[in-house]
C-alpha cells in the first residue's frame, strides 16, 4: 500500500482543495481510537481527478462506537473547513440497524463536494480497484484488489430496463406526454451505456456513461450523439430507435464479453423498435 503522506502529496495542484479535506481527515483518524479506517475512492482514487472532483471517502468505526461516531461525524466534516451545507442520513433505508450506513453529502464553502460514508468497520470487506487506503493501522482492508464483474444478470437487468422504458417512449410520445417520453429516453441511456462499456471491456461498467470516460480509450458509441433528444415528438422518437439499436448491436457483444452461454437478444427487443417505428410523428 502506498504511504498516505506520499500519495496526498504527489497529489497535482488541481487537487489543491481536496487534498487539504484528506489531510484534515487523516489527522482526525490519527487523533481518535474509535476510526479504524479511512478511504479514498472513485475518479480521485482511480487518478483521474481534477479541479471539479468531489472526494468519495469511507470512513470506517469501530462498531462498539458507532452510536458515538455518528453524534461526531459532523465534527470531524467540519473539521476539514467552513461548511456551507451538509445532508445526512442512514442507508440503506428500512435496513437492521447494524447493516445501516451514514452517508453525509458536504459542500464546503471553498466549492470542494464530498460524498462521506461512515460505516462499522467489517472483516469481509473487499478493496475495489479505486481504492487509496489512507488509513488501517489494523489492516482491515485486504491488499489484494476485488475487481468488479458483470454477470448475465446484470445484463438482463440493464438490456429489459432500456427495452420497457423505450416501449414506454413510444406509449408516451403517442399520448403526447412528451416530458415523460424525455424522461424515460435518459434513464433507457443510462443503462445503454452500462451495457456497452461491458461490451468494451471497461472497468466498473456499472458506472455507465462515467466508466466509459474514465477508460483511458474512452470508446464511445459512433451513434450515441443520435439518443439525444428536443422535447419534440419527432426527435423524441428517432433518438429512442437509434438507443434501440446500439443496446440490440451491443447485448450479443456483452454477453460474449464475459463468457454468457446464451447471449441471444430478447424477443423485446425487435418489438419494441417496430413500435417505435410505428409512432405517427
């Protein structure tokens, strides 16, 4: 594992504000016995950052000091500087009581944003690719990385997500309910990316659109400029078949990708282009 000091300073000067936020949080794990972990994730951690980042940190407790922990995590945010605005609550909802987590979205008044999980502290934890280990002086945190991986389930997930919610473009744009025909187009996208980055061998490809562009290849689809639509009938439709196409083009592709013994497309999915086809525009 790299030194924290090291890494917080090999930091470029872009990350200037983030890395102040860090330190501060190091110091506060070096100085109270009931944090056990802390980490840094997501495009800091993968070293993509820049100026615009927010950190992504989880804060590990022990659980004989979770209640205790949660009445302090606020002062330990507003530790690391002035705080402009802060949320925070407990997740996942309508969980037990001890597989809740506290997730904190912070801005601080100098514009950093953080997203802050505190969690007990677990011995089956996984370390994912992002992960910076800032601090585990009983290391918890395993050395070696878990890498994420897509599973056919996965895929059918995300490929009948974009088939039912372009059905439901062309139900909407029939009706004339154009605001959720727009709506239903974004959410299809999102998992059409999700699909097209396991195609293409992209790390995390549960990210989507965010993956995508985190691969140093970024290696986006030719006609994905085409799925953007104007609140306009005529427009929301041909960017709803030309999504169609690139999540039919690459489920065969996805599904090979990680080995699947039956990739074959749905019979959804032929249907619901020919319904989109059939939209009097």
């Amino acid at each position: 594992m790299p030194d924290a000091g090291d890494w917080l300073r090999s930091l470029p000067s872009s990350l200037t504000r983030q890395r102040a936020v860090m330190e501060s949080f190091l110091t506060t794990a070096r100085d109270d016995d009931r944090i056990r972990v802390v980490v840094v994730g997501c495009s800091i951690g993968r070293g993509v950052g820049d100026e615009l980042s927010d950190i992504d940190a989880l804060i590990g407790v022990r659980a004989d000091a979770w209640d205790a922990s949660l009445a302090d995590s606020r002062r330990w945010i507003e530790r690391a500087g002035p705080v402009l605005d802060m949320h925070q609550m407990l997740m996942p909802d309508g969980a037990p009581p001890d597989k809740q987590n506290q997730h904190s979205y912070v801005q601080y008044a100098d514009g950093v944003e953080m997203d802050l999980v505190v969690a007990r502290v677990r011995d089956d934890w996984r370390r994912r690719a992002d992960w910076i280990v800032l601090y585990d002086p009983d290391g918890v945190v395993p050395h070696e990385i878990t890498r994420s991986t897509q599973t056919a389930d996965d895929l059918r997930r995300w490929g009948y997500a974009v088939f039912t919610r372009l059905g439901a473009v062309a139900k909407y744009t029939t009706r004339g309910a154009l605001w959720e025909a727009h709506n239903v187009l974004e959410l299809a996208r999102a998992d059409v990316w999700r699909i097209w980055a396991v195609a293409e061998g992209v790390p995390d490809a549960q990210y989507g659109v965010t993956a995508v562009f985190d691969d140093s290849r970024r290696p986006k689809p030719a006609g994905m400029s085409r799925t953007i639509a104007s609140l306009e009938k005529r427009s929301l439709v041909a960017a709803a078949i030309a999504c169609c196409d690139i999540a039919i083009e690459a489920w065969p592709r996805a599904m090979a990708a990680i080995g699947a013994s039956d990739g074959a497309l749905p019979p959804l999915a032929s249907h619901v282009r020919a319904r989109l086809q059939n939209v009097t525009t």
